[in-house]
C-alpha cells in the first residue's frame, strides 16, 4: 500500500467507530461495472454496494436528473407538496402493480414502517387485541440493523448487548411452509420474510416454497411482507424476485437500487386496507418523499426498464453461475444464485471467505465475504458477458488455490 492509502486507513481507524471491516482498498471513482481505487487501479465490482448500484456506478441519466433537479429544489418537508412526489407515486405504482405507496429514506426505515403498519392493520382491520399482535420471522433474516429490527435477528452479532429488545416476534425456520403453518395464531397479523437471504449467504428457499407460503398468509388473513430491498429491481432477474413464483405480495419493501445509489430512498409498497390505516401525525420523516430523492428514483426506475438491465442480469445471472458450477476445485461447497444474485460457498477445511476475497482484489475483483466462508457475488446488472468471462477467469484461478 502507498502512503496515501495507509494515511486514509489510519484516519479511518483513528477517528471512525469501528463497526465495518472493510476489504484494504480505498475507492475514488466508478463507471458501470468498474470502480478505480486512490492508485488508479480498475476493479470489477461484484458487491455493487450490497445491490444498491444495480443501474451501475454513476449513471449518466441519473446523475442528469439529480443534478437538475438539485438546481430547482432539494427538500420541503411533508408539510407541503412538491412537484415530484406524486409523479414518483404514479410511476413507481405502474411498475409494480402496487395500490399505495410510504416513501422513506433507508432500507431498515421501511422495514420498521411495515412492523408498525401491519400492526395497526391487524388491531383496526383484522381485530387483534391491543398489544398482541403477532408477526413470524425467518431465522438467519437480514432485515437492518435498526434497534426493533435487530430484536428478532437470530445473529448474535447484531444482537448482543443491545437489549432489551421489543415483543411480538415469533422465528420460524427459512424454507419451511409446515412451519409457518403451525406459528400462525389468531394475533398473527404478518410473515416478513426475505425472497432469498442474501446476507446469510444467497439461501434460496425450496421451489414452491412461496406458493404455499402466499396460500397460507391468505387463508389465515395476515399480510404477507416480503423483503425486496436486497432481490427486488432486477436483480434476480425479474423485476421483483416474487415473480419467480407467480405470487403478490401484500407489502413489498424497496430501497437500495431504488436510487441507483446516489441517494438513500425506499419504500414501502401495499395494498389500500394496510396503509390505508395511517392518518396524519401517526408516521412520518422529515426527508421521506423529498423531491430530489422522487427525481432520482424516477430516472433510476426508468433506466433499469428502457436499458434492458432486469433481462440482461437474467441473461448473464446465467452465464455467471454456470461458469462458477463449471470452476472444478477442491475448495467449493456449492454455488448457488438467481440471476445476478450469486454466492460460492466454501468448504471450512478451505479456510474463510475473506482469504479469497483479498486475493481476488488483487486480480482486479471487489467481492465480499458473509459467513465466514461464502463470497458474495452481485456485481451491476449492466454488466456484459466478456466482463463476466473475464471475472469467472479469475474467480477460477483464486478459487482452484488453498488459503488454509
């Protein structure tokens, strides 16, 4: 490393609370796939920031929307209305089939604004008695790392020391529709539940798993929340990884690539009897539905349909695993994905995850690890298939190495 990248580091640490264990590279620019460091070094990024750069590192028609529309006005506040909010309402609602919509600002905001929403439901709509209401999780969710959120994370990583921790929450195993089945109650008013658990490591529930699911929620009259801050906008290959199997949901949450990265927007998609309950006063944030942020999330929904980008990461989500199932070495244990929402996961025996991630930096590959021994593979859906021949080429000479 040269002075520089070890002055930055050393301010980091120096002055930073040390809550993230970042790869050693320091990042200065981004186009599309590539990203370069302080060096001037290129690397292919396949973390995309956890999926929030699905449109590709600085999108020229985003960036185009965001700073036009910084010229003529950033933020009012929901005590008036702006003349991008309802447009942003319109256009994200034609997208997705949705009937309403609650504009917020982080991923872990909407999922917060789903728990107290499908709370008020269930006591105002279904007829849960006051304070009993009751929602199933999945073990080994990612959900945030709000304080109500980590409460019923199974990771102990992000639950010790934090408590106490809020009531309500019931864990169930991923994958298991028996288990849900036998967890619902009259006071269960909710399943919130990842498509794929991406920060477990890409798990992908059993084929008909969500059929079953959506017949379950819908029979028992609870909503079913599906997390698609991570899955939904393409990156699965479909727009909203739900389409998978044919099913709706009756809350769908959206953040990361909802901006393309360049500013933190979410929301929080629903049916009329779910956030139909809110009323003035009872929910709200001072930069939810601002109207730079509805500008940016307008262009960023535009370029992913007009660009072809959710086919494309169907397209080459394809091209990428079959490569990775065809890398033969000793090292892996599975490789798994949908579209371009893929993980390796290693055996013990061949050491952590991280090992292989720091050499693949060194091949010009930004990957991360989870788990201690998956690497994570979810690079911008505007990537092309020499850019993927190209990654797999040196996914395959670090992955045929031993670190252990």
């Amino acid at each position: 490393m040269s002075a520089s990248v070890i002055d930055f580091l050393a301010t980091e640490a120096r002055f930073g609370a040390h809550n993230y264990d970042p790869i050693g590279v320091v990042l200065s620019r981004g186009e599309a796939v590539w990203v370069w460091d302080t060096e001037g070094n290129r690397y292919l990024d396949c973390l995309s920031a956890y999926s929030a750069v699905n449109q590709g590192h600085c999108h020229p028609k985003i960036l185009a929307a965001m700073v036009e529309q910084a010229h003529r006005l950033t933020l009012t506040s929901r005590a008036f209305h702006n003349d991008q909010l309802a447009l942003f309402y319109q256009e994200i609602a034609a997208l997705t089939g949705s009937h309403k919509v609650l504009p917020m600002n982080s991923g872990a905001e909407a999922v917060e604004s789903a728990i107290k929403s499908v709370r008020k439901w269930g006591y105002e709509v279904k007829g849960v008695p006051d304070g009993h209401a009751a929602i199933i999780v999945c073990a080994d969710n990612f959900h945030g790392r709000t304080l109500g959120i980590v409460g019923f994370s199974t990771d102990p990583e992000s639950r010790t020391h934090f408590g106490p921790f809020a009531p309500g929450f019931k864990i169930i195993p991923f994958g298991d529709a028996a288990a849900l089945e036998q967890a619902i109650t009259p006071n269960t008013v909710a399943f919130l539940v990842e498509p794929i658990q991406g920060e477990a490591g890409v798990i992908i529930p059993p084929a008909g798993y969500f059929t079953e699911v959506r017949e379950l929620c819908t029979a028992n009259n609870l909503m079913l929340v599906l997390d698609e801050i991570q899955t939904g906008l393409g990156r699965t290959g479909k727009l909203l990884a739900e389409q998978h199997e044919g099913i709706e949901a009756d809350v769908t949450l959206l953040g990361k690539a909802l901006s393309g990265g360049f500013y933190p927007v979410s929301a929080v998609l629903s049916n009329n009897d779910v956030l139909g309950t809110l009323r003035p006063g009872q929910h709200g944030s001072t930069f939810g539905g601002n109207p730079l942020a509805c500008a940016v999330a307008r262009a960023a929904m535009r370029v992913l349909v007009e660009e072809g980008m959710i086919e494309n990461a169907a397209k080459q989500g394809a091209r990428f695993l079959e490569g990775l199932k065809d890398i033969r070495a000793n090292t892996i244990r599975e490789v798994r994905g949908r579209g371009l929402m893929l993980a390796v996961e290693l055996h013990p025996e061949a050491g952590r995850a991280r090992r292989y991630c720091e050499a693949l930096q060194g091949k010009g590959i930004l990957a991360k690890d989870t788990h201690e021994h998956t690497i994570r593979i979810a690079p911008p859906l505007v990537i092309t298939s020499d850019q993927v021949d190209w990654a797999l080429e040196r996914f395959a000479a670090i992955l045929t190495q031993d670190f252990s």
